[in-house]
C-alpha cells in the first residue's frame, strides 16, 4: 500500500492503491479540521483505506492542535469506533 500524502494546499490526504486514488478531503475553519468526505472507489473498497485516511487526518490534527469535526459519516462512525481519539472531538 502506498504512503499517505497529506496536501495542506488541497486541504486533503491522499493515497494510490491499485492504480486507483483514495482521498479524505476537509476544511480548516477555527482550529478545526472539518472532515468533509472521504472517498475510496469501489475498485479498491474494503480493504482498510479509508481507515488508513481516517487516522492519518486525526494524527495530523493531533500535532497541529486542531480539534476534529468528523461531517462525513464514514469519519463519525471511525471516530465512535476509536475512543482513544475522542479528546479531539471535544
């Protein structure tokens, strides 16, 4: 699986896998990261990806001092899923 990238100008992280890119886009608003959608294509579902976004984007948060806004439902049922993360939530 290839590395995460995390594109500040685009306001996203993303991966290849299979020749097919997978993204978790986001807004910065007010010290916090509003995670907007993230999209893995069908191709390439299922196989931890979009897990792999998700925890990239709330570690990313966690070193820059933002607080996590998860607006995608994919990101908000991760983040139930992850307890150990729930400080940036608050």
């Amino acid at each position: 699986m290839n590395p995460i990238e995390h594109d500040r100008d685009a306001s996203c992280f993303r991966t290849s896998f299979e020749g097919q890119e997978a993204t978790l886009e986001y807004e910065r608003v007010d010290g916090w990261m509003v995670i907007t959608h993230t999209r893995v294509p069908q191709e390439v579902s299922g196989r931890g990806i979009a897990s792999r976004l998700t925890r990239t984007a709330f570690e990313a948060a966690r070193e820059e001092g933002l607080q996590v806004r998860p607006m995608c439902s994919y990101a908000a049922g991760w983040a139930e899923r992850h307890p150990e993360y729930k400080s940036l939530l608050e």
